[in-house]
C-alpha cells in the first residue's frame, strides 16, 4: 500500500460511520475487510486504521450520523 491515493486499492478516502458494538465500544466496519474496527477515543483526525488490512478509514461520528 503506497498510499498514492490512484486507485481504490490503497484504502485512502476510505470512510465508514461510527457505532456502539454489542460491547458498548466504539466501532467501525473497515469497507475494504468488513472487519470490526474499535477504538477508545475518537482521534482528532478522525482516522484510525484497520489492524487486519491496515486500510485508513475515516471516522463518521456517531454524533454526525
């Protein structure tokens, strides 16, 4: 992943909505993996990664959606 930001397949530009799981955390599903990506805080800019295809999804939050 070069992060070149030409295709789709380096997951730049990639977004999804924040959600509370079953856990009462909060979470995202990673749009390239499906996985379930959780996370305490929120980061400032909004991005967090997924740990399984190391994809950058961009946070909707949760007060947004």
């Amino acid at each position: 992943m070069s992060g070149c930001g030409s295709c789709s397949a380096c997951g730049i530009g990639d977004k999804a909505r924040e959600y509370k799981n079953d856990f009462g955390e909060s979470a995202v599903r990673c749009p390239v993996c499906e996985r379930e990506v959780t996370f305490d805080k929120l980061p400032e800019n909004r991005k967090v990664k997924c740990a399984y295809c190391e994809t950058v999804i961009e946070v909707i939050p949760l007060l947004l959606n």
